[in-house]
C-alpha cells in the first residue's frame, strides 16, 4: 500500500529532476550575439534594405529586420526560429510569449541557398522579420533564437535585437568631457528623456538609460539620472561616469578580390584550399597622433570583386593578421575586435606571440569583404579590458552613439523600449 507521502516524495524527485534538466539546459543559451557549432559563420543581423544598421525596429513600422548566416557543414538542414522577450540587462523578462509574439511561436528557416563557383562551399540562409506568421506586439529588447530539428536546445545561433517605439523623445549631444585628465582621450554623451507626456511613477526606479558605441554592449554605460522633473529627465553630468574611451579610428581589411593584392594585402597563396591572404604588417598606435581614416565603425560588409552576389559566390579566406610586438605582455591575451568577433573576446580571434619575428599574429576564416578591426587586450586581474595600449584613445575620433530609453511600468513585469535615439560624435 503506497502512503500519501510516498507520491508526494515522487512529484518532488520528478520536479527537482526537471528543474535541475532545465537549468542545466539553460546554461547552455546565452542571452547575447553567440555562435554555437564552428561551421556558422559570416552572421549578420540588420534592418533590411540598410546594410550594416543597428539590429533595431520601431513597433508597427512596417521596418523588418534581415538575417544572414552560412553554414560550411554544407548539408541541408531543418533550422526553426523563436523570440525571447528581455529586459534591459538582457534577462528574460518572463512574460507569456504569447504576449509578446503574435502568431506562430516558431517557424522553419525556409529561405537557403546553396554557395557556386567557390572552394569553400556553404550553405546560405536567410530570414526575414516580422513576418506574415510572427509580428511583436510590445517593445524591449529580444533575443532571436536558431536553432535544428525543432529543438529549441539544440542551438545554431542567438542573436540580440530591439524593438522601438518613440513615446518619449530621447535628446543626446557628444562632448568633450569636462574633467581635464579626460578631454584629450575620451568622449561624453549628455542625454535628456522628455517624459511630459507619459505618466511615469518613480522615474528614478522604474526607467533606465543606457549608452553604446558603436553598435557594441560590451562597453555599454547605464547611465542614473542627474535630476528629475515633471517633464524631464537629466543626464548631463560632469564626473565621466557618462564617459567613453573614444579609442581611434578602425583598421581595415580589403580582401574583395582574392587575385589581386588590395593595399592592405601583402601576398595570396591561391594553391592552398581555403585561399590563403596574408596582410601588411599593423603598425603599433599607442602614442601616435590621431589621423582620420575611413572606416565603418567596426562593421563589415560581404563584397566580391569577381562575382555578382556575394552572399552565394563569395568565398572563405584564411586571413592572417600581423602586429608587431617588441615583447608580448605577460598574463594577458590580445585579440581582435569588431562586429565580426560580435564584439567579444574569442579564442578564434586570439592572437599568437611568435618570438622569432616579435609579432601576434591570428589566422582567421573570413568571407571576402572589408572588414573594420581594433586590437585590445583581454582582462586584467581586475577584469578590465584594454584597447589602448595597442590603438591610443582620442577624442577626435568618429564614433556612433546609440541611446535607449527603457521603462518599467508599475502595472507591468518587463522593461519597455520607448525611447531611441542614434548620433555621431563628429555631428556635434
């Protein structure tokens, strides 16, 4: 005879099993731009039409968001997609999908194409949102899950992105920073939130504004208001806590053509499967004087001198970064830096210190095109990260500011979007 406590003993083993199974499974997700299987590659996520655009859209827009990705396994495969609601430090929010997403909750990537007239072959994939199948019903931040076989814990890819929408109008302006040990290598963002007319309770607690350079989240800042009032909110401040390194202008990688050296190519070794792109030695620009240079801020884009669409007859290139280096630095790794290192510290773009020639260098597979990079130093003991020993830091220099507005209404469990702003640092 089994007693009331014995099935009581069961439900919880079974609960306790499944919730460890869950956060066991949980642990492998990140709620960031992350890659999870070595042959995706080339993953780009902007609004469509706009190349190289921030991975936001304003709610019920009509503006949609465009994914691409290759994957080199080149063996077709059932790929689905969801969305996962966040707040604005990027946790999930926890509300109802349903409350979010209007329509399917996933859906299969249907749009793939096969790569020609290339040595490395891939397959392409594409996918547009929303959709006739998935539209989003409120703002906030959103994490863009890929994944196969209808698993949603078998994951290919994750990717951040935002919804807007414009019921406060956020103003912003790019300083040079009042303190004086900061005004030659550091840029500052005044911001002000006009909330006149929204009915915001406790703006102090219940809003959120936070800062990016370029596109990245690596270096956000969350910057607390400077005062408040009925109708707006401050943000000008004069200590550098809304202060950023403005580091020095990108580096680039001409590897459009695979025949014919760029001027930043040193040799291509065609007789090797992938192709093989050795670049010009990268000179060191800690003390140098600041130089404008055209570049992107850090994005790259797919381009192919030989073909007529890239995104299928591009081809894969082993790219060899070079940077000379009297003596590496002790207890730390220096990698490469860019939106094609999703802004974050990768083994697959550390580089190696070789004695014999005193440089790093990394070799990295790259799909034809021009690509901006930085070098930076990985963290320290104290877990900071540093870009300048290897670039400098100027204040001169072009960057591209994005400002968010997020609030947490009294009646909701989430983070809303409702104020965005973009500006540049030399519009000033």
């Amino acid at each position: 005879m089994i007693s009331i406590s014995q099935p009581l003993k069961i439900i919880f083993v079974l609960s306790t099993l499944w919730t460890t199974y869950n956060s066991l499974s949980a642990a492998d997700l990140r709620y960031s731009d992350w890659v999870y299987r070595e042959s995706i590659k080339t993953v780009i996520l902007s609004m469509r039409g706009t190349e190289g655009t921030p991975a936001a859209i304003e709610l019920g827009s009509g503006e949609q968001l465009h994914l691409q990705f290759d994957d080199l396994d080149a063996s077709q495969k059932q790929l689905y997609y969801s969305f996962e609601h966040c707040n604005a430090n990027w946790q999930p929010s926890g509300i109802m999908p349903t409350r979010a997403v209007q329509g399917l909750q996933q859906d299969l990537v249907q749009d793939f194409r096969y790569s020609f007239n290339t040595f490395v072959q891939y397959i392409h994939y594409d996918l547009v949102f929303p959709n006739d199948n998935m539209k989003f019903l409120i703002s906030g931040n959103y994490l863009l899950k890929v994944y196969e076989d209808n698993d949603p814990e078998n994951l290919v890819l994750t990717r951040r992105f935002m919804v807007y929408s414009k019921k406060v109008p956020v103003g912003a302006t790019v300083l040079r920073p009042a303190l004086m040990e900061l005004r030659d290598t550091h840029q500052e963002i005044d911001a002000m939130a006009d909330i006149s007319k929204m009915n915001i309770v406790n703006a102090a607690a219940s809003t959120q504004l936070i800062i990016l350079q370029n596109q990245r989240w690596d270096n956000a800042i969350n910057v607390k208001p400077f005062s408040i009032n009925q109708t707006q909110i401050n943000y000008n401040y004069d200590d550098g806590s809304n202060c950023f390194e403005g580091l020095n202008e990108f580096r680039w990688a001409d590897i459009r053509s695979l025949r014919m050296n760029s001027d930043r190519v040193r040799r291509i070794n065609r007789d090797t499967t992938p192709i093989e792109v050795v670049l010009l030695n990268d000179p060191l620009r800690t003390f140098s004087e600041y130089q404008l240079l055209p570049e992107a801020n850090g994005r790259f884009f797919i381009r192919n001198t030989e073909g007529n669409e890239p995104e299928l007859d591009a081809d894969y290139a082993r790219v060899e970064f070079r940077l000379p280096f009297d003596n590496p630095i002790k207890d730390r790794d220096l990698y490469l830096t860019g939106a094609f290192s999703d802004w974050q510290l990768k083994d697959e773009f550390k580089l190696r210190y070789k004695y014999a020639s005193k440089m790093y260098t990394a070799s990295i597979l790259l799909k034809q095109g021009i690509y901006n990079y930085l070098y930076i130093f990985g963290p320290d003991k104290n877990g900071k990260t540093d870009a300048k020993l290897c670039e400098g830091s100027h204040f001169n220099t072009e960057n591209d500011y994005t400002v968010l507005f997020y609030h947490k209404a009294y009646t909701n469990e989430f983070d809303e979007l409702i104020g965005y702003t973009r500006l540049n640092s030399v519009q000033r």
